[in-house]
C-alpha cells in the first residue's frame, strides 16, 4: 500500500527514483497508460445535439396534437403547431450549440501545468509540463499555489498543508508528511502522507510521487460517477411537470367533452367543432 510503504520501498515499487523517470520510461508509461484525465462528458455530434434538444415531453405532447388536428381535419392548426415545434427546437439547438463551442474554447485557453522530475542525459531537471502528461513513477515537486495533479505519496514535507475543500468540504488546511501510516482506518482523505488530485496546496513545499491518475484517482473516481448520474436541471423537471400536468387533464377534458357531445347533439365524433 503506498501510504504503508517506506518512500524508498515505494520508489522501488513504482519503478522509479527520487530524481524522477527517464524520458524514455515516461514516454512508454504514456503510451500504455493514456494521458491524466478524469471522466470528462463525450463531445456530442451536431446530430445528437439536436435530437437531446428535440427529445423533450413537451414536443412530443404538441406534436400529438398536431397529429390528431391533421387526423381530424384541421390542417391549418396541425401545420401551426408543427412550425411552433421546429422554432423551439431550433432555436435551443442553435444557443445550446454555441455556448458549447465557447466553453470548448475557454478549456482550451486554460493550461495546468506540473513541475516533476526527470532524468535527462544532460541529468536531473525540473520540467513545467502540462498534468496530462503524468504518469505513475513521476516525482513531482510541489510549492503554494499549485493545484495537485494526480494522487500523490509525499516523499518530503516542510509545512506542506493542503485545501481539500473540493473533496471534503472542510475549508481548514490539512498538513501532509511523508511519515507512513499502518493500520489506519477511515476516509481516504484523512491519509496524511497522502495528496488527493483536486486540493491544492495553501503553503510550504514539497515532493511526491505519482500512485494514481486520471481516472484512477479518487477525484477521477468522483467525477466518474457524477457524469454517470447527471442529473436533469430544475428547467428540465419544471418541464416534465408542465407536460404531465396537461397530459392528465387532456385525458379528463377530452373524453368529457366527446362524451358531452355526443349526449347533447349526438356526434359521438365531435365532427361539428371542425365544420359548423
């Protein structure tokens, strides 16, 4: 277990050194392993942009109601209906779509970068590169202000404390030593040689190394779950509702009136709304 093990056992386990991977070995553990990502939703084609904007309760209840005014006679008001339709979902398609295209834009202009370790022929350097790039094995040196970039063992510590906020919701800093923890039970986050991928570090400094990343963390694992869960937006279930709403009183209101109809001027068919 990375929190019980000795940093110089935990080195040799992860194949790896205090002056951090070769080059070469963090080009190969990439290739094999893929980049640090956490779950992430998929981008979506144009096609199914449109049909999860036209895939709505409301929809279907007003295209019904065109359905049956064509079936009865009324194509003017099936036609209107129809034209109301295809605006809505144009046009939610078209605001949908373009504020996906600038919040891909802002991600693009946002870069986390890591300071690790590695070992170069020209020796040990300490190199800026971008979080997707870490893989198991690397050391990574942390100061304040940076964002932890995957789950880390600390391997040194001087007044190392962390904001886990993220993670735990407690907004009081949390100190990480690189002393190993036997036997310990609780949450994962109380670990305290352990740095969880989204805290970020508050003061001192430190180097670690690399146990866990993309979605292997505990935050990938987080993440995983809430793309897996998303829930409907309050716009979405005050839809339903709505939608619900009329489809119950339809199915009270129409029989009624059909049923009057045909009791006062007996057109069971209610054939005199559409040609008196």
């Amino acid at each position: 277990m990375p929190r019980a093990a000795e940093p110089d056992e935990l080195l040799r386990q992860l194949g790896t050194t205090s002056e951090g991977l070769t080059t070469e070995a963090a080009a190969q553990r990439l290739a094999a392993f893929g980049p640090n990502l956490v779950a992430h939703e998929r981008q979506q084609s144009l096609v199914e942009e449109l049909i999860g904007r036209a895939r709505n309760p409301l929809n279907f209840l007003l295209l019904s109601l065109a359905a049956a005014s064509y079936f009865l006679g009324d194509q003017r008001a099936a036609a209107v209906i129809a034209v109301m339709v295809i605006l809505s979902v144009s046009l939610a398609f078209a605001q949908e779509h373009r504020s996906n295209n600038a919040a891909a834009k802002l991600r693009a202009m946002v870069r986390t970068t890591a300071t690790v370790l590695r070992r170069t022929r020209a020796g040990e350097q300490a190199l800026e590169i971008p979080i997707e790039e870490l893989v198991s094995g690397d050391v990574v040196r942390l100061s304040a202000g940076d964002l932890i970039p995957a789950d880390l063992r600390v391997l040194a510590a001087k007044d190392l404390f962390l904001n886990e906020a993220v993670l735990t919701g407690e907004a009081m800093p949390v100190e990480k030593s690189a002393a190993a923890v036997h036997g310990r039970k609780g949450a994962p986050t109380d670990l305290s040689n352990i740095c969880f991928m989204g805290s970020n570090v508050l003061s001192g400094a430190g180097t670690a190394v690399v146990v866990q990343f993309g979605a292997g963390t505990y935050f990938g694992e987080l993440a995983g779950m809430l793309v897996r869960q998303r829930a409907p937006t309050s716009f979405d279930k005050g839809i339903t509702r709505f939608t619900w709403l009329m489809i119950r009183f339809m199915a009270v209101m129409v029989p009624s009136v059909f049923v009057i109809n045909g009791l006062t001027k007996g057109d069971w068919l209610g054939r005199s709304f559409y040609f008196d």
